[in-house]
C-alpha cells in the first residue's frame, strides 16, 4: 500500500481508538484533523459530541456550553447531544432549557443512565412531574 492510498480514519474510529489506548486526553486535538463542515450523519454527530465533551474534560465549562449549542444546532436530532446540552443549562442554573432538551431523549438513543441522571437532575430542582 503506498503513502497516498492511506484513508484516513473516521471520527468514530479515531475516537474508539484513543479510548482503547487509553488517551482520552488526546481527543480534541485528533478531532482538529477534521473540518466538521465536510462531515455527514453519524460522523458528523461524533465529532460535534467529542468535541463538546473535550472541552468539558478540561474543566472548560463556557466552552462545552458553546460546542454542545452548535453542536445541537447542527445536529438537531441527536439525543446525546441533547442531552450533554441539557446538563450545560443544568448546571447554568436554567431549569426549563435543561427540561426542555431532556424531553428530546429517549431510550436507547441514550443510555439508561443518562435517563436517570437527567430525572434525578428534575428531581433536584423540585420537578418531579418532568
């Protein structure tokens, strides 16, 4: 195989990789190899999630607000993405944005413990119908 028929990895496979090689730390710079604007569907998702979740990592909480709202914008559908919103505006002390955002996901398009995190967050903010 030369040099020039190397295809490059996908967002999920990169990603995949460094959680396997335990260099989680490693991922916002991988996803800096990619131009989200090129990218489709479940990839697409993948880089805006990851990149949101970087950012989040490093303690960065303005600017995992700031991925995870364009990454919603971009990918509207997706309920991780969702969902990673919803703890922002949780934690940004908006009550109904964070509601809002949680009744756009369901299982098993998140996990289960995403659902009881989010219904523990409603409980904690004395919204137990939610």
């Amino acid at each position: 195989m030369g040099i020039f028929s190397r295809k490059m990895e996908t967002v999920d496979q990169a990603v995949e990789r460094l959680f396997k090689e335990n260099r989680v730390g490693e991922i916002e710079n991988e996803l800096r190899k990619y131009s989200p604007d090129k990218l489709r569907g479940k990839e697409k998702e993948t880089w805006h999630l990851y990149w949101g979740i970087s950012a989040f990592q490093r303690g960065d909480r303005q600017e995992a607000f700031r991925r995870f709202e364009k990454g919603h914008e971009e990918c509207p559908d997706s309920h991780q993405i969702a969902f990673s919103l919803g703890q922002e505006y949780e934690a940004k002390a908006d009550p109904e944005k964070m509601v809002a955002l949680f009744k756009t996901c369901s299982f098993p398009n998140i996990s289960a413990q995403h659902l009881l995190a989010a219904s523990r967050y409603c409980y904690l903010w004395d919204l137990p119908d939610d």
